[in-house]
C-alpha cells in the first residue's frame, strides 16, 4: 500500500513538475532586453530539466506497470486457488481476507 501511495505522489509531483515546465519555457518569448548569451543558458537549463523529467516519467511509468501486473497476478492466482481448495480452505482464505482488509493481522 505504501508503494502505492508513493506512486500516486510522484505522479503528482511529476504533473506539477511538468506544468510549471511549461509555465517556463512558454515565458522565453517574453523577456525583453535580455542578452543572448543568459537566454541561450536559460534555454538550456530548461531543456536538461525537460530530459530529466521524461527519464523519471519513464521509469515511474515502469514501476507502476509492473506494480499492476503483480496486482493482476496476485488476482489471478487467488481466484485460481479459491476454485481449487476445498470448502473448510476456502473459508479460511476467506476470513483471511476478510481480516487483512479490516487491518487486523
């Protein structure tokens, strides 16, 4: 749960992070009487974060693709389990689950 948390709050962050980006390199157009030298570093400073905010794009999009398969999986071999124990197991898997969705271990 905790990864999931922390999937949901780097998206975020990585949502602010990219419109404010774009905030940014929409004002280059604006400055007026700037010498081109600090408009050409300006210019590339805001392309190295432009780089660095795709490469944590990528890999958070990684993380949480493969956070979704192990949920799927998990899933998948829950029902595959409950299909094949017998009844008294299925009860116990049951109130398990029951139990850990209450937050009692």
């Amino acid at each position: 749960m905790n990864d999931l948390a922390e999937i949901v709050a780097m998206d975020l962050l990585d949502a602010l992070a990219q419109q404010y980006y774009g905030y940014a390199s929409r004002g280059v157009g604006t400055f007026q009487n700037a010498n081109e030298e600090a408009l050409s570093q300006w210019r590339d400073q805001i392309n190295s974060v432009r780089q660095v905010l795709d490469t944590y794009s990528q890999g958070m999009k990684l993380r949480l693709d493969r956070t979704q398969h192990v949920v799927q999986r998990a899933v998948f071999l829950e029902g595959t389990l409950r299909n094949n124990l017998s009844p008294q197991m299925s009860a116990a898997l049951s109130f398990s689950t029951s139990l850990s969705r209450q937050g009692i271990q």
